[in-house]
C-alpha cells in the first residue's frame, strides 16, 4: 500500500490498537506499549505542543536515545503540523546546538542525560513529553492529512 506521508502509518496504529507497537526493556523488565496507547499519547503531546505556543511549521529539536517517548514526540509533531528535526542521539551538545539554532527551534526535546546542555532554547524532557501526553488525552478524531 502506497502512502503519501508519515501520518498515514497512524491510520494502521488505530487499525492495530491493541497490538504490541514497541518493547522496551529497563534492567531486567521488558514493559509493552501497544499501537493504541503510542497513538492516544501522539494525540496529547500534539496538544501539549500546542499548549506550549508550537505552531505548525515551526521545529522541533528531537535528541535521545529511541524509545516509545521519542516516537511519541516524532508522531505528536507531525500531528501537530511541527517539522520533527531528529538529531542523533551521540551528537555532541556543540553540534546539535549549531542545528537548533540553524533551523530555529522553537522546542528542543532531549532525553534527561542531554536536556543539561540546554541548547540555549526552550527545552523538556522526552520523559516529561511522554508525561504531559497523557496528561492532555487527545481526542479520537479523525487523522489531519499533510
């Protein structure tokens, strides 16, 4: 099936709501998050984005290690009309710090290790994103189309 931009992979997450999306293991537990509960977060972090005054179009700065809050983040973006600006988690501050400033971040979301180098831009946690996504429960409307 042919697909025309990122936000057609959430119509299967609707599709696929109880299934397992993404595993994650920390220490020795392994927790599982279904396509469900990553599309209803994806919902509340595209308000929380809103709320936080980001405005389609605008970037922003995504600088962690993958995980279910990144992909949160990546998708709640896109559904805000944000352009998600990935930066390898191993960029150095000075680097991802020229790239902030290059496309004029309006966000930078960095895991809690990175969040320290600030990046001179209005920053959180991609733990405190994941947090405040369920904290805004989006509602089960219809996709926006790019």
């Amino acid at each position: 099936m042919a697909r025309e931009s990122l936000l057609e992979f959430l119509d299967g997450f609707e599709r696929r709501a109880r299934d397992t999306a993404y595993l994650e293991r920390r220490g020795y537990r392994t927790i599982r998050t279904s396509y469900g509960k990553v599309l209803a977060a994806a919902r509340g972090f595209a308000r929380e984005l809103e709320a936080r005054g980001v405005e389609p179009g605008e970037r922003v700065v995504l600088w962690g290690e993958n995980s279910v809050a990144w992909a949160v983040a990546f998708f709640g973006c896109l559904l805000n009309g944000a352009v998600a600006v990935p930066i390898d988690q191993i960029a150095t501050p000075v680097f991802a710090a020229r790239v902030a400033q290059q496309v004029d971040a309006k966000l930078v979301l960095a895991s809690q290790e990175k969040l320290a180098a600030a990046l001179e831009r209005p920053a959180m946690s991609l733990d405190e994103a994941l947090a405040g996504a369920r904290e805004r429960p989006g509602a089960a409307s219809a996709l926006p189309r790019a």
